[in-house]
C-alpha cells in the first residue's frame, strides 16, 4: 500500500496534488503578508494624518497668536494716537487760556467747575436718599429698612470712590 502511495505522489497526478497544495499554502503566506503590508500602509497614513494634523493645529495657533499680537499693537497705537490727541487738545486750551487775562483765583475756580458739579450732584443725590429714606420708613420694616439702609450708603459710598478716582487718580498729572 506504501508503494501505491508512493506511486501516486510521483506520478503527475500527485505532484500536481502536490504543487496544488504547495501552491495554495504559498497564497494563503502570500495573503497574510500583503494583510501585514495593508495594516502597516494604514497605520502609516494614518500616523501621517495626525501628523499633518497637529501640523494645521499649530499653523492655527501661530496665526491666532499672530492676530491677537497684531490687534494688541493696533490697539496701544490707537490709545497712544488718543492720548497724543488729548494732551494736544489740553496744550491748545491752555494756550488760550494762557492767553486770557484773568486772575489766578479765576482760573483756579474754571479748573475746579467740574468737580465742583460732580460733588454738588453727589451732595443733591445725598439728600434726596436721605429725605426718601426719612419720608418712607413708615413703609418700610425693620428688617428690610436696614437692608435699604445699606444699599444706599454702599451707593454713596461707590459715588464718592468713584468721583474721586476719576479726578485725583486715574488722571495724569499734567505738571
């Protein structure tokens, strides 16, 4: 029977069974390696993708980043731009009232009209939350009385910060 066998594989019919067989396992290692080469060429790309994609990331950035440094610098030219215009506005007032005869009382007072209305507002302001607050505290509870109590005198309080803030220090000082 071994040589039957033997005889059979070969033969041409054999070693066409034999080549077949050969032939269909060098495919299938064929197969694999182009599934390995397949999953090698995706993995590549896709490396290459996240690649280009940080890339775009950062080109984003570097131009936002650009922007912003160039609306930063449009902006400070444009607040140097109006402070030059103040001072020169400032310079050419004082020119002519340099040019006006009066006394140093006088210009003392056209300097002080301002702050004067600004605490004469405050002043009025005042005594209109006063006299409300005195004309309706029958209205008003104990407990809610306060609570209105401290809300005006936190208004008033923020009036008087805030008034004099805006003329004693968030003004340059022109000498």
């Amino acid at each position: 029977m071994l040589a039957g066998i033997l005889s059979i594989l070969t033969s041409g019919a054999g070693g066409g069974l034999i080549g077949g067989i050969m032939g269909l396992f060098r495919q299938s290692t064929e197969s694999k390696e182009r599934i390995e080469l397949a999953k090698l060429s995706i993995e590549r790309d896709s490396l290459q993708f996240k690649e280009a994609e940080l890339e775009r990331a950062h080109e984003i950035t570097m131009l936002n980043s650009g922007a912003q440094i160039e609306l930063d610098k449009v902006i400070t030219e444009t607040e140097a731009q109006a402070e030059i215009a103040t001072v020169s506005a400032l310079g050419k007032a004082q020119k002519v009232f340099a040019n006006l005869k009066t006394s140093t009382w006088m210009d003392n007072y056209r300097a002080s009209v301002r702050p004067t209305f600004a605490y004469f507002v405050m002043a009025m302001f005042t005594v209109f939350l006063a006299w409300a607050f005195s004309h309706h505290s029958e209205g008003i509870g104990v407990d809610q009385g306060g609570l209105v109590l401290i809300g005006l005198l936190d208004t008033l309080v923020f009036m008087v910060t805030s008034i004099t803030s805006f003329y004693f220090v968030s003004r340059p000082n022109s000498k």
